[in-house]
C-alpha cells in the first residue's frame, strides 16, 4: 500500500500499519476494502475529525464520522461528552447529536449560521484566495449569478457590491445563505433558490439579465451547466474547480461555445496532496 509521507509530497510504501492510529486506518480501510473484522484496542486513537475552522467560527462545532452505526447508549454518551466539553454542537455524517448554541462562520462582512455538514473549503487562507479572485474576475458586474453556491462562500461577498441570484441543491445550506445574507447590513439584494443544478441548469433564456456566473461544483463538473452556458450570451463565466479533468471538460465546452479562456488561476490549498483547486475567466 501507497501513502504519503509525513510533512512532505512523496509517496512511500508500506505493509504495516502502526496500531496508535488504528481507528483512523480503520475507517479508512472500511472505505477502501469493505467490511472490516472487529477493531483492534489502542492506547491513543486519534481525535475525531473537526469541521471547526477556530479563527472564523465561534463557537466550536465538531462532526463525527464512523464506519458502523451507534446505538442508544453510544449517541447518549457522546451527547454527554458535548456537554462536559461545552461544544457548541456535535453532529455525526450530519445528524445533530447535542447543541447548545448555533455555530456561526465569518463569511466577509455575514455571519452564517452553519448547518450541520455543511461544504466548506479545505482552509480559511484558500478560501480568502478564491474567494478574491471570482470578485476581481466578476468585475463591474451589476447582476451576477452563483451556481452551486454552498453557503455563500462567493455569493456574500459578491452582494457587497452586486446584485445576487444564489442557486444550490441543499436546502440546508441556501437556508443558511439566506439568513446570512438578510443579517448583513450593506449588502446588495440576494435571491436564493434550491435547484439541482445537475438535473435543471439554469437555461441560457434565464441568464439573459446576468452581467456574470460564477459556478464552483462538486468534482464531477458542470456538464449541463456549462452547455447552457455555451448557449447563453452571458458576457463573463468564472469557473471554479477541484477537479483538472472536469475542468478541462467544461472548459472545453466553453470555448466551443465561443468564449475565451482570459485568466486561469492554480491554487495549491490541499497540502500534502496532488489536488489543486481552479479559478478561471471565460469571456465573450
């Protein structure tokens, strides 16, 4: 098996695995392999992983992850452990376990409450860095559209200074968007909608009144989107992306479409990993 050397970008392989970490490997395996046999006892299993990003969200909220399901007894416990820890709130793949508080995310000048499981980027730094590029791209746009909007990582720093139609599948996170956007003095009006962008892209017809679209999708890209897009007569598209594959993809269907590829930005904010994150501007 291949992993990655500690503090460094070389692979290194390896046959065993050191017991310390054993719930971590465990979990990970599972994913990997299937159904794993009983767990083996550790002194020290490691912490479990954290959405908190301490510099932005006060107070703390922590999510959980394991491989098999918890009991009665289990989920009372970690309730428990929330309490006597004074978390915030302690959610496990999504599903609230104990709150005591709402947990609220600096977003530029918003505070978003954030919902449980909630997308947000690998680090604050990289998120600042997208963040200025999709406003410096976007311009002097009046009226700009934000597809796969999350909780408006992009959208509410847009509204500063422009007009916004959001637009993402979660219902949790638009809700989210939205309250952030309508506690924010300042700002430019913001219309939210949940729409499965995958299903229904937002049709060339619908964008005719946007100055600009900024869409960021999970890793399987944008096809339909950007096909409508390549339709429309949209005069800026700004494409943000994980993925190098779907990117070039979507790209692709851009300039068929008769845009231009103005600005293409790498941003390394997965340390220790080969993935890097995309901001382009495509013009017409």
């Amino acid at each position: 098996m291949m992993f990655w050397r500690s503090a460094s970008q070389h692979l290194v392989r390896t046959t065993s695995l050191p017991l310390t970490n054993a719930l971590f490997w465990h979990q990970a395996l599972a994913v990997r392999f299937g159904r794993l046999g009983p767990l083996p006892k550790c002194s020290n299993p490691p912490a479990n992983r954290s959405t908190s990003r301490r510099q932005r969200l006060t107070p703390d909220s922590i999510s959980t992850y394991a491989a098999r399901a918890l009991n009665t007894k289990r989920l009372t416990e970690l309730a428990r452990i929330a309490e006597a820890q004074s978390l915030a709130r302690l959610t496990r793949h999504g599903e609230l376990v104990a709150q005591r508080a709402q947990p609220l995310l600096q977003v530029g000048r918003a505070q978003v409450p954030l919902p449980p499981g909630a997308f947000l980027q690998a680090t604050a730094a990289g998120e600042e860095t997208l963040a200025r590029l999709v406003v410096e791209h976007s311009g002097k746009a009046k009226r700009v559209a934000d597809l796969f909007a999350g909780i408006g990582t992009f959208a509410l720093r847009l509204a500063e200074t422009m007009r916004v139609s959001a637009a993402d599948s979660d219902a949790g996170m638009i809700t989210a968007l939205q309250r952030g956007a309508s506690t924010t003095p300042g700002l430019k009006p913001v219309e939210t909608q949940t729409r499965d962008l995958f299903r229904r892209p937002f049709m060339a017809s619908e964008l005719k009144a946007m100055d600009a679209v900024v869409f960021d999708p999970p890793r399987q890209g944008a096809e339909a989107q950007a096909r409508e897009l390549a339709k429309s007569a949209v005069p800026v598209v700004v494409a943000v992306s994980c993925d190098a594959a779907t990117f070039s993809r979507d790209a692709k269907i851009l300039i068929d479409g008769g845009y231009k590829l103005a600005a293409i930005t790498p941003v390394d904010q997965f340390r220790y990993s080969h993935h890097v994150e995309i901001v382009a501007k495509f013009v017409r």
